[in-house]
C-alpha cells in the first residue's frame, strides 16, 4: 500500500502542496526532538552572538559575522537564535531551549536519527510516486517555532532561495513533531500559485563584497484573502512545491510548532544554481535520496 495515493498525487500538482497523516509515530517525533534537546543542550553559542553592542562598528562586525555563518552552514549543524534572547555580554536572558529559532542546515547528514527518517521507505516512496528520478538532499532543518516569540515567516517561495534552471524541481518536506494548529503557527498556502513563477532571488554576491548575499527584484504583495490554512497532526508532513507561495503566523500560544523540515531537488536534468546561497561541497556533496 502507497503511504501517498493518487489523490494525494493530485492534490500536490493542482494547489502545490498536500498533508499526509502518519508518516512518523509519535514515538518517533519525540525521539527526535529529545535528540534535538540533547543537542542543544550541547551546543556552543557560536562566537558572533555574544559581541557586545557598544558602537555602529561592533553591529557591523557582528552582521557579517552572522551572515559568514549563514552562508557556511550548509554542510554543517549550526544554531540560529531568536532576536533579544541574550543580554549585552552575549548570556542567555531566557531558557537555551528556548532560545533557537532553528538549527541547520545538515541534520540529514551527521545525525543518524534525522538521516534515517530523510531517507526511509515512505519518503523515498513519496519521490517515486511523484516520478523523482535521481533526488539528491539539498538541506534540512529543525525549526523551534518557540511559545510566545515564534516569529512569523512571510509570504515566500523556496525557489527565491533554492534556485534551479528549469523551475520546478525542488520541494519541501514539512514534517510536524508536535500538531501544527492555526494558534501555534501552521502554514498557510495559497493554492494553485506555484504556477506563476518568482518574482524575487537570493544570490551570492561576488566574492569579497559585502553583503554576502542580495535579493534580485521583490517579492509581489499577496491577498491575504488567498491564503489558506494547512494545520497538522502530530507525525504528519507538508509536501511543498518549491514555487508554492505560503507564509507562517507567529506563534502566539504556550505550544512550541517543533519541525523538521528538508528540501529534495530532482538532479536529473538540472541545473542547481552556482548563485544559491547554498551550494554543495567537497565534504558535503548533496546526498542521493535513493541507495545508491
């Protein structure tokens, strides 16, 4: 029995995104995020979050520094924190698990718990019944979406981040380790709209200029009216076409939204962008989603 169906097939290709229930067992997302515990626990706060702010300079310094993080992140585990959580010596002013916003942004590769569920049956089922040829592993993420702070994510497509020549051959897979619901921050989607390109592209700058990274054009202004919500169980998963503009609302409830979240591209007849932000490396060559 196909853990996806062909409705499910159809859903995805008409509105750009569909939930499945039941791709994980409870059991399964709470291994997760106590594996998630226990590495933040752990972690060290890396050495630009605790620059004290003392003049226009230190700000600087300390923008480019999060920034050089970002964009050498993607062959390693690294944390991302929400804005006020430390005080002006760099100390945590709120609980550390309280304290991140996500962790990224290659938990598929040197976590085996997070690698197993990348790559298991349902998942590469999933890209078969889609027709995904020769999926690699682009990223992935653990996202806090904290009680209270959960910032919201505005109106966005994946493919202004992961760009690829032709459109069209990445998604998202949005897995919920606690319910998503409408109060603690969900997606929301406007169906249909992977349809109608980008409009807006993260690149690169050329080396040795700053930023680092620049957006290309602007992203287009949306009718709220349009957007629909898409709540989750617990273990269930979103399936996002890389061009499906959705968008997520602060969470403003006592839950945290804990997710893992990864992006397949299919390489067969692609070509990745060298001007993504992203790009694969020497120690971290994108991983086949299939054994090899």
């Amino acid at each position: 029995m196909d853990f996806m169906t062909d409705q499910d097939v159809q859903k995805y290709l008409e509105d750009g995104y569909v939930v499945l229930d039941g791709l994980l067992t409870p059991q399964e997302c709470d291994e997760l995020r106590q594996r998630m515990a226990e590495i933040v626990d752990k972690m060290d706060v890396p050495q630009h979050c605790r620059t004290t702010f003392s003049t226009y300079h230190d700000d600087q310094l300390q923008k480019q520094g999060n920034a050089d993080y970002f964009i050498t992140s993607g062959d390693k585990i690294r944390f991302f924190f929400e804005k006020g959580v430390f005080d002006d010596k760099g100390e945590f002013m709120v609980p550390r698990q309280r304290s991140v916003n996500k962790v990224g942004h290659a938990l598929h590769a040197y976590e085996p718990l997070y690698k197993k569920v990348t790559h298991s049956p349902k998942i590469q089922g999933i890209a078969k019944k889609l027709g995904l040829i020769s999926p690699v592993i682009l990223q992935s993420m653990f996202i806090f979406k904290q009680p209270g702070i959960g910032g919201e994510v505005t109106p966005h497509q994946d493919a202004t981040f992961l760009y690829t020549e032709p459109l069209g051959r990445v998604m998202g897979v949005w897995i919920a380790l606690e319910d998503a619901t409408v109060n603690n921050g969900c997606l929301w989607f406007i169906p249909g709209s992977q349809n109608c390109g980008i409009s807006r592209r993260m690149v690169r700058t050329p080396k040795g200029t700053y930023p680092l990274t620049d957006f290309i054009g602007r992203e287009q202004d949306y009718d709220e009216g349009k957007f629909v919500s898409a709540p989750v169980k617990k273990g269930g998963v979103v399936l996002i076409h890389g061009e499906v503009v959705h968008r997520s609302a602060e969470n403003t409830s006592e839950d945290s939204r804990h997710v893992y979240t990864f992006h397949i591209m299919d390489s067969q007849d692609t070509r990745w962008s060298p001007d993504n932000w992203l790009q694969p490396t020497e120690e971290l060559p994108f991983p086949p989603l299939y054994p090899k």
